[in-house]
C-alpha cells in the first residue's frame, strides 16, 4: 500500500517568496525606499513572522537588496560618495536615536497621522518636479544653500530625516530622495544619483543590526536565504535599470511616489480603523 507524500511547505513558501521579493527588490533599487519598510508587513502577512524573527528576516533581505543595487548602478556608470552615504547614515541613525523618547500613544498618532500625509504631499512634489524637469518650467522647490553642501550640512540632512522618519513612522528613503533631488538639481544624472545614494544609505544603516542578528541567530534558516536571493537578484536587476534612466528619470520617481503614497495610505487607514 503507497503511503501518501507530505508537501514539503517550507519549500513551497520559500520558493514562492522568492519569486514575491525579486520585484519588491526591483522597487526599492529604483524608488530609493528601504525594503524594510514593504517587508515588514509583507512577512508578517504571508509567514506569520513575529518579533525578532520578523525584524531579522526582513533587514537581512534589505541588506542583500540595497548592497546588490548600489552595485548593479555603481558598475553601469552611477556615482556617489560612499563617503556621504556615512555620513548621512550616521546623522540619520542620531537623529533617530535622539527622538526616541516615547510619546504619549494620542500624540504619537497625531504625528505619525501629519507626517505620513506630510510624505504623501511630497512624493506628489517629487513627482512634479521631474516633470518639470522634462516638459520645463520654474523650479517648484530648490534650496540653494544645501547644493553642493559640506560635510555639516549632508550630517545635518541625514540627522534631520532620521529624526523625521521616526517621529512620523516613515521610511527614512521617503525624505532622503527629494532632499538629495531638490539639493543636487545640476548633478549629471539627479535622479539616479539620488536614488543610488538613499538606497547606499539604507545598506549602511541595515548593515550592524542585520549582523546582530544574524550572530543571535534570529534570521530565518529556511525562507530566509531563499527571500535573499531573490532580493539579490531583483536589487542588482534594479540598479541595473536605474543606470538607464538618464538625467531625468521619470520611472524611478513614479514608482517612488507611488510606493510612498500606498505605504502611507495603508498606514493612516489603519490609524483610522
């Protein structure tokens, strides 16, 4: 008598992840927006990740997906200052730490609630401006003084949107790519370089707590490797396709704009619910 073969779920589930997360990399390479801020809620959703083991699986798969960009872009004729990526990764990270002061939950929500609409407001901005920068028209928003801006200025930007994005429980990529675009309108390639530096900054922020806990062990052994690889290849495939944007880029801020506006939409509906 045959015996009936079990499923082998934890394959299934890793290969279906794997397919999931390739276009999931792509989007971040192109918008500039961390994966941590799409991951967390997409493992939480489709595997049932709780507290540490969410957390580790998801910035792990960011590393992979941010450091595979930064490549894929570098190694088709993007540049950045990896120097600045520091920097700004460093004043980010204080900011962050500063104003983690916990709030009362009412007046958390209340900000939480004005800046995840203050980040929809600006990706609408992020948006309009490269369409100026295609059809042509006045600047909508420049800040001369930050253009080509020294070291205190790039820290104070990166200190500004960590602070920022932790007050208002956003993704620290939705300040960071209209700060670099709106302060950088004369670069080669203003888009791309913008994109490639916010996405660098997210390798080096992700890259101390991903080791942590990875050596505590709380990264998943069986889905996880698998949604790496697939995070591997959609960031390179995605740093390749920013390369071939050009100077104005009108896809990859489309697709930031857009994922800006549904990870702030979904966030103020839950709010609200």
């Amino acid at each position: 008598m045959s015996t009936k073969r079990k499923l082998n779920v934890a394959l299934i589930k890793s290969v279906v992840m794997f397919f999931f997360t390739i276009p999931i990399a792509m989007g971040s390479a192109l918008s500039g927006i961390g994966a941590l801020a799409v991951m967390i809620p997409t493992v939480e959703f489709m595997l049932d990740f709780k507290g540490d083991k969410l957390k580790a699986t998801a910035l792990m798969f960011t590393l992979f997906t941010s450091v595979t960009a930064v490549y894929g872009a570098v190694s088709n004729g993007v540049r950045f200052q990896f120097s600045e990526a520091l920097i700004i990764a460093f004043g980010a990270t204080v900011g962050a730490a500063i104003f983690r002061k916990k709030m009362p939950d009412a007046r958390l929500r209340q900000v939480q609630r004005i800046g995840n609409t203050g980040a929809i407001l600006v990706a609408l901005i992020t948006v309009s401006e490269v369409a100026r920068q295609r059809i042509g028209g006045p600047l909508i928003l420049h800040i001369p003084i930050l253009s080509d801006s020294g070291m205190l200025l790039t820290l104070s930007m990166g200190f500004v949107a960590g602070a920022l994005s932790h007050l208002g429980g956003i993704s620290s990529g939705m300040l960071l790519v209209p700060f670099l675009l709106f302060t950088r309108p004369r670069a080669t390639s203003p888009v791309s370089e913008a994109v490639v530096l916010a996405i660098a900054v997210v390798a080096v922020a992700s890259a101390l707590p991903t080791v942590l806990y990875a050596a505590r062990k709380a990264v998943d052994s069986r889905v996880g490797p698998w949604m790496c690889f697939g995070g591997a290849i959609g960031g390179f495939l995605g740093g390749i396709f920013l390369s071939k944007v050009g100077p104005i880029g009108t896809i990859p801020m489309v697709v930031f704009a857009f994922t800006t506006m549904v990870l702030s939409a979904r966030t103020l509906y839950k709010m609200s619910s």
